[in-house]
C-alpha cells in the first residue's frame, strides 16, 4: 500500500504522476481553519514553504510540529493539495526532528519504495 502512495520531495510536487502521495513536514502557521503552511526540506536540505495545503475545517496542527501528510494534488490544476491524512511525528524528550534525516528518508523512500 504504500508504494502506491509515495513520500515525495516538495519540489516533486508540480510533477507528480501519482495523485496521491505523503510529504514530511513541520506545520508554520495555520491561517485559516482549512488551511496550512507547511516548510518541508527538499533532498538538498534547503526547507521549502507550501503556502496552498487545504485541509479539513475540523483539524488544529500543533505549530512547529512535524507531520507525516498523506496528500491529494488538486483537480483543478491549481499549485497546492489537500490533506487527506496527517501523523504528528512523536519524540521522545530532548529529541527534535533532523532536516537531514527527512532528506535521507526522501531519498531511500525514492530509491526503495517497498520499504516506505
């Protein structure tokens, strides 16, 4: 199931062959109640802000938490999508999330996507 659902780098997102695809990223701000701002690193390390991430009216993100997104491209052709799903990424005490772990997790997720 999940090679059916790809964990992709952001600056995939314009040209993506999968409707469906999941995205790591720490939520900045949330504007509106059915919209986000996420900063999510690309495989070069470099963190990139998605401004147009709809969501469900009925969901609160914690700001400056990481989430594992399961997402849906817009039908429209417009540059965004809409969150289908979302895991807040859990650490024990003291541990943070590392930029550069993301990017190792894109690449192997690119590379092996069985493993995902």
């Amino acid at each position: 199931m999940s090679s059916l659902t790809p964990r992709v780098d952001p600056q995939q997102l314009g040209h993506l062959s999968s409707p469906v695809f999941r995205i790591i990223g720490q939520v900045t701000a949330q504007p509106q109640r059915d919209q986000i701002i996420v900063a999510s690193p690309t495989t070069g390390g470099e963190m990139i802000s998605l401004t147009n991430v709809r969501t469900s009216t009925n969901v609160n993100y914690d700001l400056q938490e990481w989430y594992e997104f399961v997402c849906r491209s817009n039908d429209s052709g417009d540059v965004g999508f809409l969150v289908l799903d979302s895991v807040k990424c859990v650490f024990p005490p003291g541990e943070t999330m590392s930029i550069s772990g993301v990017v190792a997790l894109q690449q192997l997720a690119s590379k092996f996507p069985e493993l995902t």
